[in-house]
C-alpha cells in the first residue's frame, strides 16, 4: 500500500468542506428560527463540533469503524485513537494516511446531531438537547455508522449501498427528528399565531455554503481523486437543481408565486436525497431522484403537517428524513456498476434484489432510530423537564438560555457585560 498524494490532499479538503457544513447549517437554521431564537439553534450547531470530536477520538471511531467479533458495533482496536496513525487502513482507503480517512469520517459524526436540532428548535433546553445530542451519537449513529459502512457491518455484508450517507445521516437523523419533536411537544404559539423565518437572507447564506459543502460531503465519499469523485459531485449538483425546479413549479401552481425560501428548501432536499447514491447513479438518474423526491417533501409539509399538526420546526423530517429515504430506496432502482465497481446494479438495470436489501436497510435503521431515540428522551426527561417553561420559550431561548441577544435592542446588554466585568475586578 502506498500513499497517493492526490488522493490524500483531494480527501483533506473535502474534509473542510464538510466542516464548512456545520455553520452553514448554523445560519439556514439561524434564519429559519425567530429573532430571539437565532443565537440558541446556532450554539446547538456549533457546540457539536466540540462534543462529537472529542468523543470520536476517544472511542466514537473505534466503536464505528474497528473490526470487532460482534457485527453490530465495532471493537476497541483504536481507542484512544491508538493505531491510527499515517499508514493507510486497506479496509476502508488504501491510498491516503488512516488519520486522514478518520478526520473525514468526525465531520459527518458532527453534524448529523447537530441535523436534529432543526425539529425542536425554540423550545428545548439548551442543556439537554446536548446531553441527548452526545448520548444519541453514542448510541445510534456509532452503531448505524459500523453496520453501513465498518469492516463486518451486517449491513454492509449484505450488500447496502450507501455512498456517503444517505442511510446513515439523513436517514437516522431526520426519523430521530421527527421522533423528537412528537415527544418534546408543539412550541406553545404552533397553530395558533404565524411564525415566520426571520432572516431569509441568512437562509440563503446558510443553503450556498451547505450546496458548497455537499460537493466534499458526497465527492469527498470516494476517498480519491478518480471519475467517481467526479460523478458523485456532479449528480450532487444536479440533483439539488432539479427539485429546486420541481419546488419552484410546485410554488407556482398552488401558490401563485415561487418562494426564494421554497427554492432553497427544495434545493436541500435534492441534496439529501442524491447522498446515498451520488457515488452509484448516473448524472440523469440524478435528475430524476431530486425531481422525484422534491414533490414528496413539499407535500409533507403542505397537507400532512398542517392536517395532523406535528411541530418539527425547520421541518428536518420533511427534508433530510424524505430524502434520505427516498435516496436510499432510489439508489435500488437507478445504481450502475459501470459507473462504480464497488457499487451493484439496481432494478432498473436487471437486479431487483438490491432494491429489496435498500429497502431492508430503511427498515431497520428507522426502527432503530425511532426506538433509541425515544427511550433516550423519556430517560432524561425522568431527571429533568425537556423544554423550556412558558416566560423562557416567550421571552425566546437566546436570553433564558444564554443571557444574550442576537440583536440587542439598546446598550442594555453591553451595559451588563460592563458592569460584570467591574465586579470581577472588585471581587
């Protein structure tokens, strides 16, 4: 095995790519939320990145990507981060250092909790939405993460195609986001007062830097500079074209007017519903799983939200949970080895076999989910309340939460970070 240095500098920036994905996520959910919310679901996204790194070194790696005797988890071979080091792992990437392979594989660990945030924003504690965000990464995303993609996974035995984590991202956190928000409770002005986005350009912002950031999170997926890279960016891209189209027809036909915020949504959903096969489908079949998946999404949030009144508050089952799905089970029908050796053929090219072990994987990893992610909440809601009370939710989550405003409304706040500071120095 020899290093590749394409291959491996091709791999470090598409790492920073999907690092780059956590504060997009940041500002598209930082734009969705209201005004007094803004700083709360930014922190819940960018703590993450602290928790789930540190985690990850200790054992999160070890325990996802290991080969252990036992098929649901992986072992304790790299504990601590030990034996990881600049060899390469032939299991997983031959031609780039272990480290690099590993450093990768946190960023997608990052950011899937930070994903579930979106569905209970504006009315969870701060505290313990990272309590539940660090204990689920531990308990849901370590084990889905060794089936699908770990040396021994069952899953991966199998045969499930999941090119960079369509199963193991969108899927577990858009079921966990919708379980969530069912357990946690309907912000108390849900249903009966509008509650709008408060900056759209910040959404905006949010979607470019996420479309920019997919490009690694998927391409980056081959671990390698080489025509399947390239395929999967390139049906990433189109994907994500083609539902914003799709949305925006949509807008148009109900609504009389296309939204920005429609476009951007439908964009996100292109997105997430391309990640499973980006690296197995062909660019058309690209086209067809956004166009696809697009209408899906759009009618969930337009006719079985509103009729069955179920508060995911960024909508995060709408579009990272559809599409997920529906980019796992698409990836049964269109997937081309021809395009990918690794991958299979899919029903639509004379193997209807792949769809069904697809359509295995959905099953079991959105019981999974839903079951862990439940029993999780109503353990910690034994010690502690889940949401905010009343005044705090009213008064909106970045004062009773953090003690600061996004946009402070006088020197009121300066005025306390001053007057703080004055009795420091006494005391």
């Amino acid at each position: 095995m020899q290093i590749d240095s394409g291959d491996t500098v091709f791999v470090i920036i598409s790492t920073a790519f999907v690092f780059f994905m956590v504060p997009g996520l940041a500002f598209f959910y930082g734009g969705l939320v209201r005004k007094k919310n803004l700083l709360n679901i930014m922190a819940c996204s960018f703590v993450m990145i602290a928790a789930v790194s540190i985690l990850w070194i200790l054992f999160g790696y070890s325990l996802a990507f290991s080969s252990g005797s036992f098929p649901l988890i992986g072992g304790l071979d790299f504990l601590g981060f030990r034996h990881v080091g600049s060899a390469p792992n032939p299991s997983y990437a031959p031609t780039i250092p272990q480290t690099s392979f590993a450093l990768y594989q946190m960023m997608f660990a990052i950011i899937t909790p930070a994903i579930i945030s979106g569905a209970v924003a504006e009315r969870i504690k701060f505290k313990v939405f990272v309590l539940f965000a660090s204990l689920w990464s531990i308990l849901v995303y370590l084990p889905v993460a060794h089936w699908v993609w770990g040396a021994g996974g069952w899953l991966k035995t199998l045969g499930v195609l999941d090119f960079a984590g369509g199963d193991v991202v969108h899927v577990t956190a858009g079921t966990a986001a919708l379980v969530a928000a069912l357990v946690v409770g309907k912000r108390r002005a849900f249903g009966e007062n509008p509650i709008v986005p408060h900056n759209i350009p910040f959404v905006v912002l949010g979607t470019a830097i996420l479309w920019f950031g997919w490009m690694g999170f998927n391409g980056g997926s081959a671990l390698a500079a080489n025509a399947v890279a390239v395929n999967s960016i390139l049906a990433t891209h189109l994907s994500a074209c083609s539902a914003m189209l799709v949305w925006m027809a949509i807008e148009w036909k109900f609504a009389g007017k296309p939204s920005l915020l429609g476009a951007l949504t439908g964009a996100v959903v292109g997105l997430s519903s391309i990640t499973a096969g980006s690296g197995f489908v062909s660019p058309f079949s690209a086209m067809l799983i956004g166009a696809l998946a697009s209408p899906i999404s759009y009618f969930l949030i337009y006719t079985v939200k509103s009729k069955y009144l179920y508060d995911d508050a960024l909508d995060v089952f709408a579009c990272h949970g559809v599409g997920g799905i529906f980019g796992v089970a698409a990836v049964g029908l269109f997937a081309d080895k021809s395009l990918n050796p690794s991958g299979a053929d899919g029903l639509f090219h004379g193997n209807p076999m792949q769809f069904f072990i697809q359509l295995l994987s959905l099953s079991v990893i959105m019981a999974f989910t839903a079951i862990l992610t439940f029993l999780l909440l109503k353990i910690i809601a034994r010690f502690t309340s889940l949401r905010v009370d009343a005044k705090c939710e009213h008064d909106g989550l970045d004062i009773s939460q953090h003690d600061e405003e996004a946009y402070p409304r006088d020197d009121a706040f300066f005025s306390k970070i001053l007057l703080r500071g004055k009795e420091n120095e006494e005391n």
